[in-house]
C-alpha cells in the first residue's frame, strides 16, 4: 500500500515549476512527460486551463483536459502563463531577504 505524500515543500514546488518551464520551452519534450509534471503542480494545471477558457480566445466550448489547453494557448502563451502564475501564487515559507533599514522610518499613509 502506497502512502499519500505530504504536500511539497517550498523548494520541491520551486524546483518542479523550474522543470516544468524547461520542459515547455523544449519543443522535443513529449506532452506526456509535460502532463505527468502539471499532475504534480494542481494549481498550474488550473492556470492553463482559466487562460485558455478566458474570453482572449473566445472559444464556444470550455476546455476540460490540460493538453487541449496547451495546444489551444502554444507552448510560448503556455510558458508565459506557468510563469506568471508562480509569480502570483507565491509559495508559503519563502522568506525574501534583504536590507529593511531604509523602510523604518517611513512614514505610514
């Protein structure tokens, strides 16, 4: 009996979408092997889907499977929209770090 996997980490969801994104921009890379990663990363899988049923392509029927997706928006549009979404969907427990002094003593609005 196989054991269910906890939830990715930061840095396993940061490496996949790094996979996935070499792996979009790779025109030899097979559709299976690119499927196989978006089954690891849900999230990604709905940003092609919402970008590709969006009103930019007017399409009269929603688009269900993630392949049509992909071939809907082309591997450029589809990278593009991978990445954004990671931008926007940032991973929990990621600190950013850097100098903070200057913001001290700003005045607040």
């Amino acid at each position: 009996m196989q054991q269910k996997k906890a939830g990715l980490t930061a840095n396993e969801k940061i490496n996949r979408v790094d996979i996935l994104l070499g792996m979009l921009s790779s025109p030899e890379t097979p559709i299976d092997k690119i499927l196989k990663q978006l089954d690891l990363l849900p999230e990604m899988s709905d940003a092609l889907l919402n970008r590709a049923n969006s009103s930019e392509f007017a399409l009269k029927h929603q688009i269900e499977r993630v392949s049509h997706a992909i071939a809907v928006l082309g591997m450029q549009r589809a990278v593009q929209t991978v990445a954004q979404s990671s931008h926007q969907n940032p991973t929990p427990n990621i600190s950013l770090q850097g100098p903070t002094e200057r913001y001290d003593n700003v005045p607040s609005v």
